[in-house]
C-alpha cells in the first residue's frame, strides 16, 4: 500500500467516507453493517436503504461504531468495534455465546475496499479498533473470526476477520463452542 494510512471513526463527520466506502449496494447484499446490529427479520426486511437509514440514525446518536482506514483521504476499510450488548444477534449465537460475564467490546465486521483486499490492512485496522475502543473505556475488545481451510476462504465469508489476523493484533484465543470459529480477547 502506498500512500498516508490513518483511522478515524465513524461519525458525523466522517459518513461520507463511510457512505463512500460502503457503496451503492451498502457493502455485501445491503447490511450497511447491521448484520449483528438486527434481529434476523428486522434486518432481512431492512436491507439496502432500510438498513443504510437505521446505521445513519446510530451514528447520529453518537454511539461507538467502528473505524474507517483510509490512504491519504480515500476510505478502504471499515472495522466495526462496539460494546457487546449493541449487537443483538450476538446475544443469541449458541457458537459465539459470552463466555464469562465480563464486559466486552466486539469486532464484529470488516469490510474492505476491493483494490485493499488481501494486502494486509485486517492488522493495522484491528489495531485501530483496540485504540479506539480502549479511549471509550474499554478493557476487552473480543473478535469472532474464522479460520480457513488451506489459508482459502471467499473474501466474503471473512467478514468477520481471520484468526491469524487477530493473532498478529495480539489477540488470544479464549474458547470454542464450534470448531470453526473461535472466540479470541484481546486485554487492555
């Protein structure tokens, strides 16, 4: 990558790069990064503009979303980074249930511009996302990434990050309730 790589996060400010990045069809099939965000119906029944509008009045609220990276002014990738209890559907996953009763802070998404894909950026946006969150008062950010067979796996299905990724971020792997998906920390 060539260029001046810096984070931000997602607010008012920064929606156009956001709205940019995410593009016309709201990154993969319309989630606008709502996927964990929704109960499964809501979110079938918002996607595209439906769910673009509801990820807009979020961050018209004020809450923490995530981080965009971007080369020089250009966003390429998104990382989201929220406490737990925002992601609804995280609530009632049988494979990525909490662990503990601690209070975490999830990745839950990334999503990267087509010509960043496969360079690296998963690292640096991760690391991104545990300084963003640890200036809210976070003190565990957790992830849910996936781990592919023979390094293989359609960009797609790797929305939620992969293992090794979070591993070179410095996370560490705490269970499995599935075989394919870990649940990793990352302590501040």
């Amino acid at each position: 990558m060539t260029g001046n790589l810096t984070f931000k996060p997602l607010t008012r400010e920064t929606w156009k790069g956001f709205e940019k990045l995410f593009g016309a069809n709201g990154a993969c099939g319309g989630c606008w990064c709502m996927t964990w965000r929704l109960s499964n119906a809501e979110y079938n029944t918002s996607k595209g503009a439906g769910n673009k509008a509801k990820m807009k009045a979020v961050v018209n609220r004020g809450e923490a979303i995530g981080i965009i990276a971007y080369i020089d002014e250009e966003p390429i990738g998104w990382c989201a980074v929220a406490p737990r209890e925002k992601y609804i559907r995280l609530l009632k996953s049988r494979a990525l249930k909490p662990i503990d009763d601690k209070l975490v802070w999830s990745v839950s998404c990334f999503f990267m511009h087509k010509a960043y894909r496969r360079k690296g950026l998963s690292v640096p946006l991760l690391k991104a996302a545990i300084e963003y969150a640890r200036s809210l008062g976070a003190t565990i950010i957790e992830g849910y990434p996936v781990e592919p067979k023979n390094n293989k796996m359609p960009d797609v299905f790797a929305w939620t990050g992969i293992l090794a990724s979070y591993v070179k971020a410095g996370f560490t792997e705490e269970k499995r309730n599935s075989p394919t998906r870990p649940i990793v920390r990352y302590y501040l």
